[in-house]
C-alpha cells in the first residue's frame, strides 16, 4: 500500500473513530421511515395534558394529520419530529398527534371523550396538515399554521407561531 493512501485510510478510520460509525445510530429510524412520523406523541388525553402544561407553564403544539396525506408526512419528516427530537423544543412545549382517520377518540381539554375526526372539526383542524399551539386550556395562542402554502418557507411559519405562543404563555 502506498504511504498516501495508507496515511488516508488511518485518517478515515480515526475519523470513524471520533464521529461513530455509520450505523452508530442504526436503533433510530430514517426520516423517510413510518416509525420517524410515529414518534410524536398521540393525544389520548388533552384535559390531563392541559393541566400538566398549565403547571408547567408550556404551550402545547396540537398537529392534526390524516393517513397517507404526503404534505403531512413532509410536515413530520422536515419540521414537527425534528422539533419534538430537540431537548430544548421538549421543554418549551408539549406535542401532541392527532389522526383525524384513524378512528380513535380522545378526551378533550373539557374533559369529554370526542373523536378524533370530531375534535379536529371543532378546532378548525380539519384541513391537514395543521398546526396550532393553544395553552393549558385548549385556547389557541397564536394563528394556527393551516396547509403548507409554501414548502420553503413552511418551517418558519412553524417556528414563527411557536415562538409566538411560547411568549404568550411566558407573559402569563
């Protein structure tokens, strides 16, 4: 083996070394994977987060979503999951996944139990993807973001709103 090309394969491997290896992180799944979109937490039970994030003095993100709809699965993939995967997004913010198909049902922030095709109807949550911040009580904090109108800058909106009703709640 020639000295150059022995002195870049020990460069490489102590690269691999350092960083880890390629599959370092091979027990967490892919972004373009279904287990990536089923890592948001389910709504089961919105009065009993209401009142977790009310003592805590956080917002709660609400992503409304239908099966096989590919805006929410971009939605998911490049903005709500990577939030939900940063500590510091976990502990500004509570989130929460709600299915409008899947025909489940949760209890709502009044203590009723609803479907969820029902609940998102009554948000306003219908058209998915949507995404909307409300506080302890299930009132929303800021201009929910409905649809993607541009995948460009669809993360900022995000973001934007998010920050928006962080502050609301902080003031409180």
């Amino acid at each position: 083996m020639h000295a150059t090309n022995l002195m870049r394969l020990i460069i490489a491997l102590a690269f691999l070394a350092l960083c880890g290896s390629p599959n370092a992180h091979a027990n967490e799944p892919e972004p373009s994977s279904p287990e990536w979109e089923r890592m948001l937490p389910v709504a089961t039970d919105l009065q009993t987060d209401g009142a977790k994030a009310k003592a805590a003095k956080k917002p709660i993100l609400l992503f409304f979503n239908l099966e096989g709809c590919h805006f929410c699965r971009f939605s998911l993939r490049t903005t709500i999951v990577p939030l939900f995967r940063d500590k510091g997004w976990r502990d500004a913010m509570e989130f929460r996944q709600i299915t409008i198909d899947d025909g489940k049902s949760l209890v709502d922030f009044d203590g009723k139990r609803v479907s969820n095709s029902e609940f998102a109807k009554q948000r306003k949550g219908s058209f998915t993807p949507t995404v909307m911040m409300v506080d302890g009580d299930g009132k929303l904090l800021a201009d929910p973001v409905i649809g993607i109108a541009s995948l460009d800058y669809y993360g900022y909106n995000v973001d934007t709103m998010i920050k928006a009703a962080i502050e609301k709640v902080s003031a409180k």
